[in-house]
C-alpha cells in the first residue's frame, strides 16, 4: 500500500514541481509528518519577549500564509493548509515547534533556516 500511495504522490510531485529524489526519502521515511523545534534563549522581559513573538509571527504569517492567534499570555499559535505550530514563552527562552504536511515537509529546511534566523535576531536583541 506504501509503494500505491508513494506513486502517486509520485505523480503530485512532478504536477507541483516538489523535487523527486525529496519525495523518494519522505516515502522512505513513511510519509510522516515534518517537525521542527528550535529554541532560542533571550533574556528579555515578558513584554519584550511577548513583542518578540509578535514579530516571528508576522513574518512568519506574511512569507508562508499562516494565521496567528494569542493563546493566553505565553503561547502564539499558528496555522495554515499543511503547517501548524506554537510558539512558546519561557522567562528566559522561547520554543517554538512546526508541524509539516507531506507536501509541506519537502520545504522543512528551508522553513526552518529562515524562521530560526528570525528567533535569533528578534530574541537576541535585547
């Protein structure tokens, strides 16, 4: 059944461009959904950390289309069509976790460089 549902994704990869030798290793991999964690330190106040986050999130939600919400004071959640996430505020550290679709996955590192240069340099500026 793999070897069915890997073909045609075959198919859907070479129909929206998504690299084939990507879609072989997801396949391998059993198709599973992409994740990506990073964790930045700060040492900036919940205010500042809480504006921090604001900014992550509109770049986020501006380059790949997400919508963003508030869930209580310390957790951003965000999602879109095959991407959802939070990003979590600790006193002195910010977690932020991805959660990729198949399709999505084949751009994980790419998502993962850009958000992770983000953190880094709207968390560290204090």
């Amino acid at each position: 059944m793999t070897h069915v549902n890997c073909t045609a994704h075959w198919y859907l990869a070479h129909a929206t461009g998504i690299m084939a030798d990507c879609l072989e290793q997801l396949c391998k991999e059993g198709m599973q959904m992409a994740d990506i964690q990073i964790v930045q330190e700060h040492k900036l106040s919940p205010e500042r950390a809480r504006a921090a986050a604001q900014q992550v999130a509109d770049k986020v939600a501006a380059e790949f289309g997400m919508e963003c919400r508030w869930d209580g004071e310390d957790v951003l959640r965000f999602e879109r069509s095959g991407v959802e996430g939070a990003l979590t505020l600790g006193e002195q550290r910010a977690a932020l976790r991805i959660k990729l679709g198949f399709l999505m996955s084949a751009f994980g590192p790419a998502i993962e460089a850009k958000v992770a240069d983000k953190m880094k340099r709207v968390f560290a500026a204090a």
